[in-house]
C-alpha cells in the first residue's frame, strides 16, 4: 500500500525533530512482528530535558478481522490492513502541554477503506492564547483542503475526547476524523493528501510550544498539578480510547499500546482548586464548544 512508506518517512522525521528539541534523549527503537500478520517499530524517548516520555510508533497490522470488530464496523468476516503513526509526548514542564497524535489507515478486502487520525492537546496549565494559536493551526491545515473540515474535525474532537465519569474534556481538543473514504467530493488522493498535510503539521505545532515552555520555572506544586491532570489522561486512554481497545482486541504489542501512559500520575481525593488559582481556571476551560480558532 502506497501510504505505508509515507508513515515510515513521517516516523523518522518527527523522531528526529524531536531528538533535536530535546536536546539530551535519543530515542529507542523496539521493532516487532505480530503474529497474526505485520509489525512495526516502537520508539520511546525517556528523561529527556523537554520529554519525560514519550513514543512515536509506526505500525502496520494485517490478517484476520477479529469478529468483535468486523461485527461492530458491520462488515462480514475479512481481512484487514491497518497502519499509522501514532504520538503521544509527556513534557517535563507542567507548563508544556501534553501532545497527541495519530494518522491512521484501514482496508479490507471487501471494498472498504478509510483513513483516520487527528492532533489535539492536553495543557496541564490552559493558556488561552496558547489555545488559540494551536487551533488556528490546524484551521490552516484543513482549510487547504476542504473549508468544511475544521468545524466538523474540532466538534468530532470535543465529543471524542470526553472524560464522562469526570463531565470534562481530556484537554483543549483539536481535531480528529475518522471514516473518510471516498464521496462525491473526495477520492483516495485527496483523502491522503489531508491526512499527510496532518502528519507533517505536528512538527511545527509542537516545536512553538516546545520552546515556549521547555525552560520556565515551576514550583513543587505546578508538578503535583502535573501528575493530576496526567491521572485525567489516563483514565481516558485505559477506559474510551477506540485505539486502545482495538490495539488489544487485535492481539497488539501491549507495550506500544500502553506508550500513552505517563511515566507518573496521582489520583487525589476530592481535589479542587482554590478559587481564582492558575488551576481553578485550567479547570472551568475543560469544557466543549470553546471556539478558540475564532478569538
């Protein structure tokens, strides 16, 4: 499949971005092989200057559709492709936010395919101009290619990157998409077209944010804010997150789906922010429908 060199190039260049933003780390590779069909590469950068941990894996999957998953696409039994990048970084800076992403690609062989991803953010301390920009960002990024995207992209995010039991957002959001195939507007070219212009967006997002932050004091209680908020994150990717679940109803390699998790969180009992604290305000914006790219 064409895109998979593509996602392999995109894995060694943000890698290696992000070797140079960091300044201290290397990252580690671990390649793999899943027995049912396919591998990948799983990186993992540790106790860097600006990373704590972080991951940037590359995979492509192939076999059997599982029957829990081929039901619930409501699809018959098939074979399937699946390949991607996926992101996911943890500053040291309770200041930096945290990032994610993923660009995605799924077929079968009974005529069906799609492409899938997004980007958004998880700032441990919410600064709005900060918010603003990122999202103005990425309404560059799909505006190029289809001016209907962002709102749809930005609400889809909202909705997806809920943390119910806690009735807050897991962050500030973004965007993410999934099932785009071909319709009366788009074809498969343009579908990764999009897709790519969404890869190669992450670099330059994070590196603003990167060097924002990656040297700005903080104080004992900013961390344990840190490790807090890193709990919230947690909770989203082991309990909603369709990636997780897929990776392990698909026999994934647990430590490359696990990357996500941060290297330390803490669950509080009944903490609430003082009120007007930095905290207290982080917290009243971890709600849907903030129209940042308009502010």
């Amino acid at each position: 499949m064409s895109i998979i060199p593509y996602f392999q190039d995109l894995q060694d260049n943000i890698c290696n971005s992000l070797e140079a933003l960091d300044g201290k780390s290397k990252f580690h590779e671990d390649k793999w092989e899943r027995a049912e069909g396919g591998g990948g590469r799983t990186r993992i950068i540790q106790g860097g200057d600006l990373i704590e941990k972080g991951g940037v894996n590359f995979s492509a999957v192939h076999g059997a559709m599982p029957e829990k998953i081929h039901k619930e696409l409501g699809l018959p039994p098939c074979e399937f492709l699946a390949t991607g990048v996926s992101i996911v970084l943890h500053p040291r800076n309770p200041h930096t936010p945290i990032i994610h992403m993923n660009v995605r690609y799924f077929e079968t062989n009974v005529d069906r395919w799609w492409f899938g991803g997004g980007i958004d953010l998880t700032p441990h301390y919410i600064y709005e101009e900060d918010a603003v920009q990122f999202h103005q960002s990425l309404q560059q990024i799909c505006d190029k290619h289809d001016p209907s995207y962002y709102k749809a992209f930005k609400k889809w995010a909202d909705d997806y990157f809920y943390i119910p039991h806690r009735q807050e957002t897991r962050g500030i959001g973004g965007i993410f998409f999934n099932d785009l195939s071909k319709n009366e507007t788009h074809n498969f070219d343009s579908r990764k077209a999009f897709v790519k212009e969404v890869g190669n967006g992450f670099v330059p997002i994070y590196t603003v944010l990167a060097n924002k932050y990656k040297n700005k004091r903080f104080t004992k209680q900013e961390q344990q804010w840190q490790f807090l908020r890193r709990s919230r994150y947690v909770e989203f990717n082991l309990v909603y997150d369709k990636g997780t679940k897929f990776g392990l109803h698909t026999n994934g390699r647990i430590e490359s789906i696990l990357m996500s998790l941060p290297p330390m969180a803490t669950w509080g009992y009944q903490v609430i922010p003082d009120a007007g604290s930095p905290e207290a305000h982080t917290q009243s914006l971890l709600r849907k429908g903030i129209d940042w790219a308009s502010q």
